[in-house]
C-alpha cells in the first residue's frame, strides 16, 4: 500500500469499494479514482490506442492525457480521466483502449440548464480567484464563483495544506454574503460573446448509485456576466524523452499533489526531472514523506536555496544531466540519464516514479475563446494573454494569476484582488482590494530551461513504432511524427496538428499541444512567436451530449401545439399529423365490424363520403389569423396580396394570395372584412408565423406612414368548417335566429350569429366545394361549440374529419395547398390563378418579378391534373411526370412531378395533381408517371376534377 | 354520444387551455405554487402615445398607459402591459372584454390605431414561492433580481421556446404573472412541472 | 450567444431576435421602370463586408419591433443601434451604444 | 530545443513552399479543396502548370477543414444532380487518381423524413435521382433501422422517423486528405502553392483582370480564378463586383474515439442534425446555420445545444458520449442554395463560390469544371446553369424550394 497513514484531504474513517479492470480496491472520500488507483498501486490504467503501450496516471487533474477510463456501474460513460472522477461506492471502471464504449440502453439520468447573472465572475477558487470574488463580493456586487474541484483552493490543495485557513475563512464568508454563489465541481467550459460563459456543474456523479432520481447529474450554467476574471491557472507540461509514456512517469506536481491532497506516496524510489526550480518543492516534501528522491536537472546554475534544501532532506541532485529513456513495462523501473546537451556519460538509475517538469502552460483557453491576444514568453515557454482584449465590447475579459503568468503565490494573491479592482472600476465601483493572507518567501524566483524534448539522435529503423518519444499519449504521437510533418513540407502548426493528430484528443492537448509546436519551431528554426499555436477551441473540457439536451427531451423537447378542441379528438380516436409544432387530426379511424380499426384509406373513403353527400366537420383553428386594422388597411393588403383587398365590403370574404419578392408563392388564405377599418386574415397553419412577421417588416420598415396595426388572433380564435349538402341544416339548428338561405348569407359572405349564447363569425366559405359554412367563436368555447354542431348535426351523421379528408377534397377541386402543390419555385400564374393576380395595381410584392424573363417563358410548369389510365392504380406523391416511358437511357427527361394524390369516391378512382412543365397545353395527353421503377400512364387534365362549373357550393 | 345525453349549460362552459391541470400545479414542491388564472379579458392596444387618442384612452383606463419600456401598471382592477412602443396588452376581469372594446374604441375614434379582442389568444399563470425565480431561470435568459427587474417589470421573452409575458409583481421576485399563448400553454406547463422534478421543499 | 441591444426592451440574447439582413435597402419606388438587371439587384444583391455592417434586426420574441444595428461581422461587436427612421451612425466609428 | 534538428526529405513529401513568382498564367486564390483540385486538373486536364494557389492562412485551413465530410450527389433538380453526381464519379477513382489516401468511405447517406410532407419531398427526389441515373431509394422506418440500428423509430417521440431517402454510394472522406492529395499532385505538377499570401487587391486594365495584389508582393496574371468560399464577396468588392452571396457561421463538432455504433450517415433537415462516425471511431456532426452574417469563425452556443436535443431525440444512446471540440467556418450562401460558378464581368476573372453547406462533396467536381471554365474562357457544361446571370434572368436552380439543401 501508497497510502500514507495520515495526511490529505481524505476522509479515512470511510471506506469505498470500488471495482478496476474487474478487481475490488478500496479507497476513501476525498478519493478520486486515479489517486485511489495509485494508493492501491495500480500505475497501469490504460492501454494505448494505436501500439497498444501499457498507460498510467500522468497528471492528477483535467489535463490527465493517458488515464483513460470507461465507467461500467453505475451507468455506463464512455472515456473519462479517472484524474477527474471522483470516487464514489460501488464505482465500477476499466481502463480503455484509446475508444469508449457507448451504453445499449437509454440514459435514466436528468439533466438541465439554468441561466444565472452577475456583475463579476471568476473562474477558478485558487488563491487568484479567491482574492478575487471575496474582493468583488465586499463591493457588494453580484459574484459568481465556478471552479472545476470539490472544493475550493486550486493550485492549494496540492501543498501541505497552505493557506488552508485562509481557504476556509474566504469561502464560509463568500457563501454567508448574499448575491454571491459559488460553484464547485463545475468547470467553465466556454466563453462566447458579450460575457457569456458556459459552465459544467457535475452535481451528483459522486454520489454513485445513490444520486437522488430526481436532481439533475449534470447542470449547464449559462452565465452573463458584465465582467469575467480568469482564474484558472497553469498545467505543467512534460518534457519528452524515449519511453516517456511507462505508467510510472508523471507531471511533478501531480507527484505532489497525490501525496498532499490524497495521502498516497505514487513511488518509493523516485526520480525528479525538472528544468525549472518549481518541481524542487515536489522533491522536498517526497522525500520528507519517506522516499527516496534524486533530482535531474539539465541546469548547472542551480538555485542556492533548492540545493541547500535537498541537501537538508538527502535529496541527490544531478545538475547538468538529462533522463534520455526509461525501463520497465507495466510500471517504470529505471531510468537512462545522460549529460545535459551533449548525451554523454550515460547512465541507468533504478526508480520506481519518474515525476517530470518541463514548465507550465497557463491555462488561456476561455481568454483565447474571448479573442484574447497571446503572446509567446521566450523566457518561459509559454503564450500568455496581453493585457487588454481587443473587440470585446463592453464585458471586460481579465486574467489573473497562474494563467497570466505569474509564478508566485503572493503575486498570484495581489494579482486577484487587483484585477477585481479593475474589473469593478469599469462597473463604476470603487473597490478596495482586500488584503492577502500572509505567505512566506517563495522559492521559485527565476525561469528554467525551456526543453521540449531532449536532445538526443534516435536512430529509427524506418518504422514509426520505433519511436517511443510521445508528445501526445493518447493519439500515440511523437517527436518524429512531428519531424516528418516538417519533413513532409507542413510548415503550420494546424497542418502539423491534423498531420499528427497531436491535440485532437480527449485532452485537446492541454499538455501535448505547445511541445509539438516548440518541436516544430526548432526544427524549422523558427520563432515561437511566429510559428503560433493552435486555436484554442471550446469546450475547454469534454462536456457530455445528454448535459447539452438538458431537459429539451422527450415530451419537452419541442413545443407541441395544441387547438382548443384537442381532448376531444384524443376522446374521439383520431390519429394525428405533425403539421409544423402542431398536431393536428389526420383522420378519425373507427372501429370495423371486425373489431380492428379502420385503416388511412378506408376513414378518408368514410370521411370524404360524408362531405360530399351529407355533412361533416373539420378543426381548422390551427390556421394562422392575423387582425388587421387601421384607416390604410386596405392599401397595405393591397400592395402586400396579389389581388385586390380595399374593394371587398365589410361582410364579404376574399380569398387572397400573397408571393415573396421574388414572385412565387409565399402563402395564400382568405381576408374577412369586418368594417372599413378592421380585417381579418387566414394563413396556412405552417406559415403563421412567417406571414405575421413579413407583414410587420413591410408595416414597420418600408410603410411606416401606412396607419396600419397588425395582430395576431390565431389563438383567439377556434375555427370549425361545416362541410357538405347538408351543413345548412346543421347551422341553422345551432344558430336558429340566423338566416341561412342562400339569398340572405350568399357565397363569401360573413355573418355574425349567436350558437347558444356565444358570438361566432361564420364565413360562406369552402375549401371543397361543397356547401359550407366555417363557425369561429372565441376558442375558450371551441370545444363546447364544436360539440353542439356535432349533437346537432347527428341527425344527419355529421362525421368529424381530418386533414387527409380535408385535402382529398381540395384536391377534387383543383385548390392547391401552398406547400404540398407549390415548392418555392411556383407563381400564381403557374397554378392557373393569372385571376388572383391583379392587372390594375400598379405594385404589389413579386410583380415586378413576373416580368423576368424566366417567369414569361411557356414552357413554365403549371398545375394540372392526372388521371391515372388505369384508375386503380394511386400515383406515388413525387412521382416524377415523363413523356417517354423507355428509360433505358439516364438521364431521362422529367416534365414535373405529381405533388398530391388520393383515391377518390367522388371520382370513382384515383387521381393527382401535378406540377407540368407546359402543362395547360397538355391536357389531354397522355404522359407516364414515373415511381420508384413503376410507370403509370396518366392522362393530362384540368385541375379542377369534380364540380367544374361549382354548382354544389350554394347547396 | 346525441344530444340528449348533453345537458346545454355543460355545453357552453368555457374550456381554459390549462382545464385539468392544477392537480398536476399542485404537486409541485411548496416553494412553488402555480394556478391558472382563466378567462381573464385581454385586449390588444395599439395608439400612438404622444398622439390625442392616448389621453382619451388613458380616461377610459383611469390610469396614463405605462411608456417606459418592459413596464406595466395597475388600474383599478386593470393592468396595463407595456408590450411595444405603441403597444399594451390590457388584462381585465373576467367578462369586461366586450364593454371595455368598445369604450376603448370609441376613445381612439378617427385617430390611428386599433383594439383586438385577445382574451382568448393566451392564458394566464400565477406563478409565486420563493423558489419561482429559480424555476424560471431554468429557461429564461432574462434578469430577474428585483433589483433589475423590479415590481412591475413586464418583459416578453421566450421561456422552453415558448414566447411568454413575465410580469413581476412584488419587491422580492417571488410572484409573477405569466402570459402564454393558449396553443403552448399545455406544453409550458408540462415545462413547468418538469422544471420542478428537482425543487425541494425549502428556499 | 450574443446580446443585442433592444432599442426599446435593452440588452437581450441574440434568440431573442430574427436577423434581417442589410438596413437600409429602400422597396424600389417605380418597380415597373426598373431594368430586370436593377432587379435583381435589388431582390438579391446585398453587401457583406467584414466589418462593420448596418444590419436589420427585429425584436421577434419581445416588442416585435425592428431596428438597424451597426455590427462588426468579423468580431460580433455591435457598435450601434437605433430605431427605424433613425438615421445610420458612420460606419467603423464606435458609436453610442 | 530539439535533439533532431535537420528535417529529413520525408519520401511521403507533400508540398513545396515556393516563393511567389513575379508572374503566373493563373492565379487562383484561396488555397481551399476547391481551389487545389482546379488548379490540380488545370494542370492535368489543360496543360497548366504555370499556375499559384494564393492562400492568406494555411492550406485547407478554412472550411474544408470545418465541415463535416458528407459526400453525396442526390439534389433534386438536374442541375445539381449533374454537378454533384459527375464530382460523386470522380471521388470513386480519386483516391487511385492522387494516389494518395482519402479515406472515401462509401457507407451511404439517409436522409431522414419527419413528416408526411418530407415524405412527399423525398420521394420526389428519389424518383428525380434515379431518372437522372443517381442511386436512391425510399426507405421505411423499418428500412432505416436496418442500415442504422441505433436510430430511434419510435413512433411515440416527437417528430417519428417516417422514412429516408438512401443514397448507398454516398459517404465520408478525411477532409485533410483530401486537400493534402490534390496539393500534393499540384505541387508535384509544378504549380507553386503559396500560403500565408493574401490578397489585397485585383488590378484592373480595360474591364480586364491583369494582376493580383498580395502580403507577399504583386504578381502579374493572365486570368484569375476565386475560389474564397465565405471570403468571396470582399475579395470580389474589390473591384467592385457585388455577388448575391451572404457569409453566415456553420457549426460542427466531434465527440471522442468511440467504439463502431454508427455505420452510415444520417442527415435529418428538419431537426438539424447531421451526424456520421468517422473512422478513427470519433461522431463527427454538423449543426444548423447561424442565422446572422459573421466572419469570426463562431457560432452561438444555443445552436449546439439544441443539435444536441435532437440528435438525443434520434440517437438516445449517444446520451454520454462527450463533447470534445466544436468550430465553425464561413459559409457562402447565395438566394437559391446553389453555387455560382463562371464567367464574371470582368474579362479574366472567374468565380467559384456560394456553395454554402454543400462546398466539400463538390470539391473534386468542381475543380474540374472551374478549370475547364478558366482554361476555355468557357463554362463546363455541368456549371453552365450557375451563372451568376440566373439571378437577372429568374432561372434560379432552387435548392431552397426543393427542401434538399444543406450538406
């Protein structure tokens, strides 16, 4: 065992059980799975996806490249750090293989968004981060405080328990100060623009199968904030050498933080290879916990203070040396060392942990995503944000701390308080910074060596597997993928990148990504500076797809549309059709003498049927309706429809038809006049939206001296059309004090008329051809007037109908339905409507477009009917319309398409509407409908197909 | 089902969008509390407010329309929903729709614009508890600390891709009036509920 | 998500509003004299600089209103905003906000 | 610093890194897959190898290295059909062409159905494709569960999976290969490709290009042919030609590796979800177009998260599969959703843009018919109906209407 009796922030006095690769361990809270791993001294946790290499723990935080864990219990997740799982009772985990594994059945778990507003967030609790929100907070402002660790303390909770007061104090009094909140265990993972930062909250992961059922597991934070501080300090970054990637080889820091936080010392005989003075630290306390420590490093100027301190400990020091390759297989058991540059002297030493630093990487990813300039530090290796953030607007973007490059805890301390100053001034907030709790001298003063890797010849035997130098572990990556990038021309590092894929991995190259670059550069000798990095892309860590959904799943996941008699038609049996959000009744099966229920075909023979010979009934309510009122009324309609609106009279009804710019159609609808100043149109259902806004963009932007009001009334309004021979009858039972008579209430005409009490418009108007009256009351009593026409109309077998029935009739009639018999691409001309289409108005929208050139040609497709020759035959809607029914010759030439299609019992078998190029000259020819490798012989008609000379619609 | 086995007065009772669901509103964790306000009257103003007609409607009202953007104020036993530069949403009584039209009608006379009757276009929510800002913002991207968004705030947003009316309606963001279109109201309310899945009992 | 300046209701996130493409692009006033080239100009010509851009947005999900905003499309900075009518504050100077 | 400082002559060689010449015969700008593969079959089809590519960034560093890799070519109108299928033909024979590993994967592309109008659009197409000789078939639900096991076709959620349009030849590509094999080949054919080079300007004598303006010097040439994608309208502002495009962010992402769940492409237009498995096991998907213009390379958030609702909705397993890496290019949409491709006013000057989604699967085809155009002063047949004049004359190809747009 590596777990060291006391120490940490462990909590010993529990025991949790936990499974890896299928065997039992045992760990503590405080534990993450990583740490509890290495207190059982499991160092192999994964194996490589290419070369399959044995893996370990290199890194104890989200910048972990190589410790890849599939979670199996209690649900299983694919790909995870097991550096940033927490440990939790019953957890069940392997190591991977370079690819997750995706559950087989649906995720049980919630999830969810919450939106949250703050005059200052900061992101990261380490000392920066806490000097900055507690500074924030005494101004009173609103604070946000997110930071990715269970607790708060950062780079902190890696030491011996520094400033763990201090940590305590400013978090109970930063969560006792109102208006401030802090998160832990959520790690902000993206900043877009104006402020806008999204963040992770893991909220129950760590409580394993005992997660409440109804709490979200996962939370996305959308945070505004008017001023973002970043916090988030520096991942170290290796140096890389042969065999760098033996579990056993680890970030030296990491070393530290495994035996501060979790009480595990990972080695008894360790080496250190540093480059720089902060790993001595690392070294000192190892050593104090009882290993057995020798420090590498390739420097021969080495600080007096770190010299004096190993020697105090009985650390050995090799200044001027450098670790060249290591031994060992499932765990490193040595390690080659050899003269620093010149590779002479070689040596072995035996060890059993290899800690590594190579500098530190501030960790700029959110400043970047903010359009933070980097600049490259020659001095420390590292791109470091400048001051200033150009093009941000008016949310200031800061960086703080490790991230900006500052080395020192006490400059890390004043560094918070000083931005949040800043940060609080551009509020109009005159701030104090608050003062920072007293630390000692800190030790690492000057900046090391910037090594990428070290610089030895490997001879390669031309194979890529002979290279062991990693620079990415988890693409399986190295220095010579790198130079026969270079070699192969690549001169950019984004070439390099995707080249070597080094940085596209799990861990986006937190730690990989700048020694690739610096390789690259010393290989091309080129500038740092000017070879760049990679852009820094979101999210900053991987975020699950289920946490991103939330809760827009399932019955939430789009607003389903619903019209004031919707429980009826549930009650009633009908099966619906998605038309845009809405549901609407596709038809009303009903039981068959067999018990079964009638099919598509045989509830629309049913429904049709009752239309044409005695009386049915529809819900349209879901058609946009817009009111439209003001003295310019009329004008506005007119230069917005094809047709002319400011004659029709109050009382009459119009049906009208709108095109775009461009001249095909846009919508159609009918336009009720309800007095000289007040209108009411219909829309299609799909398209109410759309109209209301293109007629508030016209009213708004181009006629603003028009005095016209528009409002929608779709809503408002419940909208029941009663069709068939026979619907007189039905509304003068439900409306006895109105005059239904063809002569009092004529064809397209309106009246206002009482059914039982409440007030309904009822419109002379058909969308079938048959008699029809359409009732719209307001829609609180749809449902109630909606049953009364029904009890009334049982007499005569009033029978509900849906949408199929609904455009089967149409269809029988010629009218088309904008959307099914139109594409964008159709004007009213080309439906055979050149009656809708006004020659007096000097302008309308899309007349000026039906002078082009193309809109004047002959050969433009028109609407027509089809008459399959054989009428038992249902042409295929989309279907396409050929005058040659050999096709042995690709391509073939198409004349249009057939766009609706039915069997009809009014016309004693099928037939189809469709769009044909030249098709008003066609009629009567005989043309082939094309489908799915059947051809069709069709006969050209007319598109109007029952009823041509409209007898039926006064009844 | 004939006409005979329907008595008339259950026939013409008015159905709200959310009939049936309070049992389900009720179920919600008590730092939450919602209810269905049906069948208030809700008309649609448009009239230019520097123009005579808004003095002459502002009579009818008993009270100046609120100009101050995203506001609303009360009247007697009005409210006046500020919903665009020359555009409120008046809520009334059950029942004062028609008598209200039509006097506000009158004020406006020859001068433009124009009433609607909307009452049925959209329903009302209730929406109070400690906790309701909180169930809010798990859709709503707008502010609402009462110090940014004080008593009277009205704001048209969207919430669960639902455009809807939030008016606050005390000092302490814990009761707001919620105006959502009839056609969604099922829909946001199932948003609702589910948004309080996680709700506990204490603030 | 960025936030756009309502220039009734204020600050609002960006799916709040529909775009509108360029502002400020007149309905012709004699369409039936226009050449079918100026047409078209019309109907599908639009700029689309890098920079800033005088753009139409409206308020879709609050007060319904449009407006115009100056907007740098390469860095989402909305530079301006102002009310139908209003007239268009120089482009590439940073204007009232 | 390095231990291996002398770059080796790497036999995989993919490019030089020419200095510019003071002249070429043709300069084409933007060194995107569109631009490479016509300067590639400039030189292989026409003889032209006197020829730069002028990149302002990297090569292949703007959408190509953004998109989402779909290859298929079952538009609805002849036009596109003719366009998308002759380039489908020519990524068949391309990886033996470049002789260069493309990694064209030809897995199949559905297209889902959500409604009983996609329905009606899809069958349409379908029966359009064949008769212009491109595979397609209708599938059923039940279809489509059998050429993706893991999509959900449930009819209780809440837009049912009715059906697909199955385009077996189509597929997926590595897109870095891509552009890498065609620069490759052009590099090798002696056509300097020259990268960190953008241009400042076009010269203009007598309505005739003569010379294009650089970072890297100015450089006299017979013709010049645009190939900017997103970029195109401020390259052709330059003198003074307005184009009837709009550059708009796209989106995408990629997930980590994953064990094969995926084995097709699946596209759903009316839920904005674009999704295939590439081959390392990563879920590479695309989302909607950001409705605003934008230059920046970024989209907004609310973009990605709804593509995640609706990619859960169709893929419920997906649910803890992570997010890795999301991005953005600039794409070029024009007023019908198909690209302008020709002559332009100015003589010498050709233009290749407004391919919006739909630029990568063209990249081969393209190529060869621009070239064909800037070599014969001439459109190819095949891009002959994407004149710009269309939008004077009304004769748009409406991919818009036609409800195939996009990817």
């Amino acid at each position: 065992m590596t777990r060291l009796t006391t120490g940490g922030l462990i909590d010993r006095t529990t025991v949790l059980s936990f499974s890896f690769d299928g065997r039992p361990y045992a760990g503590h809270p405080g534990d993450t799975l990583a740490s509890a791993l290495l207190a059982n001294g499991v160092h192999r946790v994964a194996t490589s996806v290419n070369r399959g290499r044995p893996r370990g723990i290199m890194a104890a935080g989200v910048e972990e490249a190589s410790a890849l864990v599939q979670l199996e219990a209690p649900f299983p997740e694919p790909m995870l750090s097991a550096t940033t799982i927490e440990l939790y009772e019953g957890l069940v985990a392997r190591g991977l293989p370079g690819r997750g594994k995706l559950a087989d059945r649906p995720d049980p778990a919630r999830y969810d968004a919450i939106h949250a507003h703050c005059d200052v967030l900061v992101v990261g609790a380490g000392p920066a981060g806490l000097m900055a929100a507690l500074t924030a907070a005494r101004a009173g402002s609103r604070v946000v405080l997110v930071d990715e660790q269970p607790m708060v303390g950062g780079s902190l909770l890696g030491t011996r328990g520094e400033l763990s007061d201090w940590t305590a104090t400013v978090l109970a009094e930063l969560t006792s100060t109102p208006e401030v909140l802090v998160l832990s265990r959520t790690t902000a993972f993206g900043y877009y623009d104006d402020g806008f930062v999204l963040a992770l909250q893991k909220r129950t992961d760590h409580l394993g199968a005992a997660a409440p059922d109804n709490a979200a597991r996962q939370r996305i934070w959308r945070l505004r904030a008017k001023q973002v501080i970043l916090a988030t300090g520096a991942h170290e970054r290796p140096v890389v050498f042969a065999d760098n990637d033996r579990p056993g080889v680890m970030l030296a820091q990491a070393g530290r933080t495994y035996l501060n936080r979790y009480g595990v010392l990972a080695g008894n005989r360790i080496l250190v290879f540093t480059t720089n003075d902060s790993a001595y630290v690392a070294a000192v306390e190892l050593a104090e916990a009882g290993a057995e420590v020798t420090v590498v490093d390739p420097r021969t100027d080495l600080a007096p203070f770190w010299a004096a301190e190993c020697a105090r400990v009985g650390i050995a020091v090799r200044p001027g040396h450098m670790v060249t390759g290591t031994t060992g297989e499932e765990r490193v058991t040595g390690v080659h060392l050899a003269a620093y540059p010149s590779g002479g002297a070689s040596a072995t030493v035996h060890c059993d942990l290899l800690l590594v630093s190579g500098g530190w990487n501030p960790t700029v990813h959110l400043f970047s995503q903010a359009r933070g300039k980097l600049e490259y530090d020659a001095e420390l290796g590292a791109f470091l944000p400048v001051a200033g953030l150009p093009g941000a607007g008016v949310v200031g973007v800061r960086v703080t701390g490790a991230a900006a490059g500052t080395v020192s805890l006490a400059g890390c301390l004043a560094g918070g308080a000083a931005e949040a100053v800043a940060a609080l001034r551009d509020l109009g907030v005159a701030a104090q910074p608050v003062a920072p709790p007293p630390v000692g001298t800190d030790r690492v003063e000057r900046a090391g060596l910037v090594l990428w890797t070290v610089p030895v010849e490997i001879s390669l035997d031309g194979s890529d597997l002979s290279d062991t130098r990693f620079v990415d572990l988890q693409r399986d990556a190295t220095v010579g993928d790198v130079l026969r990038a270079a070699g192969a021309g690549l001169r950019s590092v984004e070439h390099v990148k995707r080249y070597t894929t080094i940085g596209t991995a799990h861990d986006q190259g937190k730690t990989s990504g700048l020694i690739a670059s610096g390789i690259m550069a010393d290989a091309l000798g080129v500038d740092m500076a000017a070879l760049g990095t990679t852009t820094y892309r979101p999210p900053y860590a991987s975020v699950s797809f289920a946490a991103l959904a939330g809760r827009d799943r399932g019955a939430i996941f789009d607003p389903v549309r619903v019209t004031a008699i919707h429980s009826w038609h549930i009650e009633h049996g009908a099966q619906f059709e998605d038309v845009g959000q809405w549901k609407r009744p596709l038809c009303y099966p009903r039981r068959t003498a067999f018990g079964g229920l009638e099919d598509l075909p045989a509830a629309v023979a049913r429904e049709t049927r009752a239309a044409r010979t005695g009386v049915a009934m529809l819900d349209a309510s879901t058609l946009g309706k817009i009111n439209v009122q003001g003295v310019d009324a009329g004008e506005f309609l007119d230069r917005i429809y094809t047709n002319i609106i400011s004659t029709l009279k109050p009382g009459f009804v119009r049906y009208a038809v709108m095109c775009g710019m461009d001249g095909m159609i846009l919508d159609d609808g009918t336009v009720m006049r309800v007095s000289d100043t007040e209108f009411v149109l219909t829309t299609t259902t799909g398209n109410a939206a759309k109209v209301l806004d293109w007629l508030e963009e016209f009213a708004q932007t181009e006629w603003p001296d028009l005095r016209v009001h528009l409002t929608s009334v779709t809503e408002q309004w419940a909208t029941i059309p009663v069709v068939g021979p026979l619907s007189r009858q039905v509304i003068a039972a439900v409306a006895p004090a109105l005059d239904v008579s063809n002569e009092a209430f004529g064809f397209m005409t309106w009246r206002s008329a009482e059914i039982a009490g409440i007030e309904a418009r009822i419109c002379r108007i058909s969308f079938s051809g048959e008699l029809a009256y359409e009732v719209n009351v307001p829609s609180w009593y749809g449902i109630a007037v909606w049953q009364a026409v029904f009890d009334a109309g049982q007499p005569y077998g009033i029978t509900p109908y849906g949408t199929e029935t609904m455009h089967v009739l149409r269809a029988e009639k010629g009218y088309p339905i904008i959307g099914q018999d139109t594409d964008g691409t159709v004007t009213p001309q080309d439906l055979g409507m050149s009656w809708v289409v006004s020659k007096k108005k000097l302008d309308f929208v899309g007349k000026r477009s039906f002078s082009r050139a193309e809109n004047l040609r002959p050969d433009r497709k028109h609407l027509v009917g089809l008459l399959p020759v054989d009428r038992s035959v249902l042409l295929a809607e989309g279907a396409q319309v050929i005058a040659d029914p050999d096709v042995s010759q690709l391509p073939v030439v198409m004349l249009g398409h057939v766009t609706s299609s039915y069997r009809s019992v009014a016309l004693g078998g099928t037939f189809g509407l469709a769009l044909v190029r030249s098709g008003r000259d066609r009629i009567g020819e005989r043309l082939f409908a094309w489908q799915d490798g059947e051809v069709v012989p069709v006969m050209v008609t007319g598109p109007v197909l029952y009823d041509e000379e409209g007898a039926r619609r006064d009844g | 089902m004939t006409a005979e086995h329907v008595s008339p007065s259950k026939l013409l009772r008015p159905l709200s969008p959310l009939d049936g669901w309070q049992a389900a509103f009720d179920a919600l964790p008590n730092v939450v509390a919602v209810t269905e306000i049906a069948f208030m009257a809700q008309l649609n103003l448009r009239v230019d407010p520097s123009g005579p007609a808004a003095g002459a409607v502002a009579k009818v009202l008993g009270s100046a329309l609120p100009t101050q953007p995203c506001s609303s104020t009360r009247s007697g036993e009005y409210q006046l929903l500020w919903l665009g530069p020359d555009e409120w949403l008046i809520l009334a009584p059950e029942g004062a729709g028609p008598e209200l039209e039509t006097a506000l009608r009158e004020a406006i006379g020859g001068e433009p614009g124009a009433v609607t009757d909307v009452s049925a276009q959209r329903t009302t929510l209730a929406l109070s508890g400690c906790a309701s800002r909180e169930l809010l913002a798990k859709g709503c991207s707008i502010d609402l600390h009462p110090k940014v968004s004080p008593m009277g705030t009205c704001v048209q947003t969207l919430v669960a891709q639902t455009g809807i009316i939030i008016v606050a309606r005390d000092e302490t963001a814990s009761d707001f009036l919620l105006v959502v279109r009839a056609s969604f109201a099922q829909y946001f309310a199932a948003w609702l509920i589910d948004a309080g899945v996680e709700l506990t009992g204490a603030c | 998500m960025q936030l756009i300046s309502c220039p009734w209701c204020g600050p609002r996130e960006e799916a709040e509003y529909h775009y509108g493409g360029q502002a400020h692009v007149a309905y012709p006033h004699d369409v039936g004299a226009m050449s079918d080239a100026d047409w078209a100009d019309y109907l599908f010509f639009r700029d689309n600089p890098r920079g800033p851009f005088a753009e139409r947005w409206v308020h879709a999900a609050g007060c319904r209103r449009w407006f115009n905003a100056v907007r740098d499309t390469g860095t989402h900075e909305v530079l301006a905003v102002y009310r139908i009518g209003e007239p268009q504050p120089e482009l590439g100077t940073q204007a009232s906000r | 610093m390095t231990g291996s400082t002398a770059v080796p002559q790497h036999p995989e060689f993919l490019w030089r890194n020419p200095e510019p010449k003071p002249s070429y015969d043709v300069v084409v700008v933007g060194g995107g897959g569109h631009g490479l593969a016509t300067a590639y079959y400039l030189a292989k089809n026409h003889g032209i190898t006197n020829v730069a590519v002028l990149e302002k960034g990297w090569l292949a560093g703007g959408n190509m290295a953004r998109n989402t890799t779909i290859i298929r070519s079952n538009y609805l109108w002849d036009e596109s059909s003719a366009i998308y299928e002759h380039s489908l033909k020519l990524w068949e024979g391309l990886e033996e062409d470049l002789g260069y590993p493309i990694l064209f994967s030809q897995r199949g592309v559905l297209n889902l159905a959500h409604s009983l109008q996609d329905v009606r659009d899809s069958v349409r197409r379908v029966n359009a494709n064949r008769l212009n000789g491109v595979d397609a078939e209708w599938v059923d639900a039940a279809g489509v569960k059998e050429i993706c096991p893991i999509v959900n076709i449930s009819p209780d959620v809440r837009y049912p999976v009715l059906g697909a349009t199955y385009q077996p030849r189509g597929g997926i590509a590595k897109h870095d290969y891509v552009a890498w094999g065609f620069a490759r080949r052009a590099d090798e054919l002696g056509i300097d490709l020259i990268q960190n080079c953008a241009v400042t300007g076009l010269d203009v004598i007598g309505g005739k290009v003569v010379g294009v303006r650089t970072t890297r010097g100015d450089i006299a040439t017979g013709k010049v042919a645009l190939a900017a994608a997103g970029h195109s309208s401020v390259l052709a502002s330059m003198v003074g030609l307005r184009l009837p495009i709009q550059s708009h962010p796209l989106q995408a992402l990629v997930s980590e590796l994953l064990e094969p769940v995926h084995p097709t492409v699946v596209m759903s237009n009316a839920v904005h979800v674009y999704v295939s498995q590439a081959h390392k096991g990563e879920l590479v998907m695309g989302a909607g177009i950001d409705s605003f213009n934008g230059y920046g390379q970024r989209g907004a958030f609310h973009i990605i998260e709804r593509q995640m609702s609706a990619a859960l909705e169709l893929f419920p397993i997906f649910a803890r599969a992570h997010l890795l890496r999301t991005w953005a290019g600039v794409v070029d949409t024009t007023p019908d959703a198909s690209p302008i491709v020709g002559l332009t006013p100015i003589e010498n000057l050709y233009l290749n843009c407004g391919w919006g989604t739909g630029g990568f699967k063209a990249t081969p085809g393209v190529g060869w018919c621009f070239a064909h155009t800037v070599a014969h002063d001439k459109p190819h047949p095949y891009n002959a109906p994407f004149a710009l004049e269309r939008f004077t004359s009304g004769a748009l190809v409406d991919e818009h209407g036609a409800a195939a747009v996009a990817h």
